[in-house]
C-alpha cells in the first residue's frame, strides 16, 4: 500500500501506468463525444394548458350566453 501522505511518493507514481492511461483516453473520448441535449417539455405542457384553459373558457361562455333570437322588422315597425 502506498503512503501518500510521503512527499516523495506522488499520485501518479502509486496508479499502474495501464490505469491511469485507459482513464485518460476514456476522458479524451467522452469528451469529443457530442452532447446529448434533451429538449424541454415544459413548453408542450403550458401550450396544452393554455389551450385547455381557453377551451374551458369558450365552453363556459356557450353555455351560459343568452340564446341568440332574430326578429324581423314587420312593416308597421317600420312606419313608426
């Protein structure tokens, strides 16, 4: 077991040479990778909600709008 607390024993001269390379190369090789970026979702879920909203909204107001009546002007209105 190597002492580390010695000054004249580094780190790098207590790790196999094999280890320290491998982990090198895995490190160079993770970071020429491109990185993976995962899209948000938080603006799909506000768009649905905000669409849900206006639909809760819209229905809301078709039920409880008055009914819609025509009336035709008759002549004697008309005269008046």
């Amino acid at each position: 077991m190597p002492d580390f607390e010695s000054p004249e024993t580094s780190f790098l001269e207590s790790v196999p040479y094999d280890r320290t390379f491998h982990d090198s190369l895995a490190y160079a090789r993770r970071m020429l990778q491109p990185r993976i970026v995962r899209e948000s979702a938080w603006p799909t879920l506000a768009a649905a909600a905000f669409f849900a909203v206006c639909a809760i909204g819209f229905a809301t107001a078709a039920v409880l709008a008055p009914p819609v009546t025509l009336t035709v002007p008759t002549r004697a209105a008309a005269d008046v």
